[in-house]
C-alpha cells in the first residue's frame, strides 16, 4: 500500500557555508537524509524524479529556497517528487510563449518581403546598364608615337 506525505524542507542553513558549484550534491545528499530518518527507510532507496531534480539545480542550489515535495513509500522504495503547485509555478504560460513567436514569425515575413523587393529593384536596375554597354562601342586605341616621332631638343 502507498503512502503519501506532503512534506517542506528547509536546507538554507545547511547550503548557506558551502560553495555554490557543491550545493546541488549536498542539497541531494542532505534532502535524501532527511527523507530517510522521516520515512524510517534506507538511504538507497529513495528515487528522486527528474522535475525535482531541476527545480534543485535551479532554485534550491542557487537561491536556497525552501522545497515542498510529495513522498510517496512503496513496497521496495521511497518516490519523491514536486508538489503539482510547484509544478504549475514553474511552467511559463502559452500566451507569453506565442506572442513573442508570433512576433518573430511576422518580423521573418516582412524581412524576407523587403529583401525580395530589392533584389527586383536591384534586377530592373541591372537590365538598362547591361543594354548601354551593349550600345557602346568598342573605343580604339590610341596610337602611341615613338622615339622617332617625337621631336628631340
């Protein structure tokens, strides 16, 4: 049979002494503790999900928040994971996300219109010089006087 728990656990005062690239092994290691002594299980036992997981690396090992998780004992082992609040929290709304993509897709559309209408202009440009140098003629060449021709003094 599962049990489930709904449980918050501070580890400002155990994270606040210790560096900051070692705070997410250490908020791990103190959280399994805690879990541990909480759940009268063993150690390697507890499984952590991925979702709660990130929200240490994120949250806890940088800003030290306090976590509330939801553990779940079962026969062999102790699942822990975010509480669905949590959860929802950490999601980003669809309207922020869609309106910026709309705005990228528009801003797309509009550079590609702009760069289609100088390449027409750059074409209707190219087509009268390519007609006078057609019209031109060839220019001869000057006849060069020699030594001979020259008057010396």
């Amino acid at each position: 049979m599962a049990t489930q728990i709904t449980k918050t656990f501070a580890l400002r005062k155990k994270l606040v002494k210790i560096h900051e690239s070692r705070r997410l092994k250490r908020a791990v290691s103190y959280l399994k503790e805690d879990i541990a002594r909480y759940t009268k299980s063993d150690y390697d036992s507890i499984r952590l999900s991925g979702e709660l997981n990130g929200y240490l690396m994120q949250d806890v090992a940088k800003k030290m928040l306090p976590v509330t998780i939801v553990i779940t004992k079962e026969a062999d082992y102790v699942k822990v994971d975010l509480t669905p609040e949590v959860k929802k929290s950490r999601l980003k709304p669809t309207q922020t996300m869609t309106k910026p993509k709309q705005e990228k897709e528009q801003a797309k559309k509009q550079d590609e219109k702009k760069t289609v209408e100088k390449e027409k202009s750059q074409v209707k440009e190219e087509k009268p010089k390519e007609e006078k140098q057609k019209e031109e003629k060839p220019k001869q060449k000057k006849q060069t006087k020699t030594s001979e021709e020259k008057p010396q003094m």
